[in-house]
C-alpha cells in the first residue's frame, strides 16, 4: 500500500532533480514535435485550443466581452501537414493575434515566415519546400488566401526580408 502511493506520487510529482519539459498547455502548444507560444501586440499569451469539430485545421477569433482572443484548431487535420507546413500554421496563427488583424492573410503568410527565421525554424530551402507543398496541397477551406501561385509568390521575399536568428 505504502510502496503504490509513493510510486503515483513519483508520477504525478516527478523526481526532484530531473529536468522537466515544458508543460503542454493551451498557452505552451507542441505543433510538430516542438513546444512554442505566442503573445499579442500587448504581451498577452494567445491560447491555442484543440477543437476536433473544425472543418479547417485552424481558426484565429478575436476576442469579445468576456472570452479572450484565442486559436482554435484541429489537431487530427493539423497532424496531416507536413512539419514545416504546420510551424508555418502555427506563425500564421500567431500573426495574427499579434496584429489583431483577420483579413491579411498575406501579411500572416510573410510574419509567419518571417518569425520562424528569426527563430532559427526555418531555412531558405524549407522555403521552398513550403513553397512546393501549397502548390500542391489540396484547399478544402480556403478562409481568404489565394490560391497556391499566387500565395507562395512571396514567400521567399518575406523570408529574405527577415533578420536570421543571432548566431550564440
């Protein structure tokens, strides 16, 4: 009896010393194996919700009385992207909390780029592996974006635009 409840207290406690990982929280998601966040203009974190009833792999929804700003999204339909598709996903989300901005989803498009640079996320050469995949992706939901030429048009300009992640 003794041995059991010390051995569930390990589990839901840990053992001190050991390194933990980041907790996998609303405000701290794992989008393709990596553990990120994202804060608003104003500092605030941005949640990023699981909602397995969307039709798309992710909505941004401003807030409104009593209900934060916030991203919805779709697990099962993210986990269908490549990696590199779903950190440029996730910064597009992210984009647009930052800028409170709902219809520049070519804007999203060049911050998302841009911020997975700086935050040494992603190459020239995932560029255009990105690049590659919306011009071959099927668009069940389009939400605004154009179609895939004429969205990835600029996607290696942004990139290019960006600052590199300082070398440490």
């Amino acid at each position: 009896m003794m041995r059991s409840a010390l051995l569930a207290l390990l589990v839901l406690v840990g053992l001190p010393g050991l390194a933990r990982a980041q907790p996998v929280t609303p405000y701290h998601p794992r989008i393709a194996g990596v553990p990120l966040s994202c804060k608003s203009s104003q500092g605030v974190p941005v949640a990023f919700v699981p909602n397995t009833s969307l039709a798309d792999v992710g909505l941004w929804f401003p807030g409104w009385p009593g209900v934060p700003a916030h991203v919805e999204y779709n697990p099962g339909l993210l986990a269908r992207l490549p990696p590199g598709a779903q950190l440029f996903w996730f910064g597009h989300a992210c984009a647009h909390a930052v800028t409170g901005n709902t219809g520049s989803e070519e804007g999203a498009d060049c911050a998302s780029v841009q911020l997975l640079k700086r935050e040494g996320r992603m190459s020239r050469a995932q560029v255009g592996e990105l690049q590659s995949y919306f011009l071959n992706a099927p668009t069940v939901v389009q939400w605004g974006h154009r179609p895939g030429p004429a969205r990835v048009q600029r996607l290696l300009a942004c990139y290019d635009q960006a600052p590199s992640k300082p070398k440490s």
